[in-house]
C-alpha cells in the first residue's frame, strides 16, 4: 500500500516503514505527525485519487529530527570587471518516517 501526500510544497510518494525528507518544520524530535493532504491511496488493485485531496485520509508519520543538507555554493562572476562574489547556501530538512495510512 503506497500514498502520495503533499507536504511543504512538493509531493512525496510513501509507503509504512518509509524515511522521507522534507522541509524544515517546527516540531520536536519523537512527536507525531499527521499529513491530512492525501492526493492518492493505492493498495495494489484499487486506486483512489483525490479532487484535490480525497475526504477523510491521513498519513501519520512519527518526526525523526532535523539535519542539514548539502552546501551549495553560489558564485557571480563579472569577467574583465574584478567582480566576484561568493556566497553558500544550505537547506534544512526534517526527518519523518510512516507510520500507517488510514483512509
């Protein structure tokens, strides 16, 4: 059984047992989580797609805790200008692994 929720912007396809990655949110390490924006629950044979979400689902998932990810370096180069300019870059992300979904 496998789910396609919307959290933080961007969609993530999971299932039970699952580690997902997603953006920084405020919540403690060890709490629960609740993700009511279900577009589609799949069980193998049935297929249920929401208009946009479908009534009544959830996924609940259990918060693992924060990391940082990669840096990214950003440089803005004018040639012949002796302009440079360098600066970096790194996103948070919060880790939640599934504990079911219910429809």
């Amino acid at each position: 059984m496998y789910a396609v929720v919307f959290c933080g912007g961007k969609q993530y396809k999971v299932s039970e047992g699952d580690v997902i990655s997603v953006d920084l949110m405020e919540t403690e390490a060890g709490s629960e989580f609740e993700i009511k924006d279900v577009l589609l629950i799949s069980d193998g044979t049935n297929i249920k797609v929401g208009t946009p979400y479908i009534e009544g689902a959830k996924v609940t998932a259990k918060v693992l805790g924060a990391h940082g990810g990669e840096k990214i370096k950003i440089v803005k180069f004018r040639r012949r200008k002796h302009h440079q300019k360098v600066t970096g870059h790194r996103q948070w992300y919060t880790d939640l692994t599934i504990t079911g979904i219910h429809q």
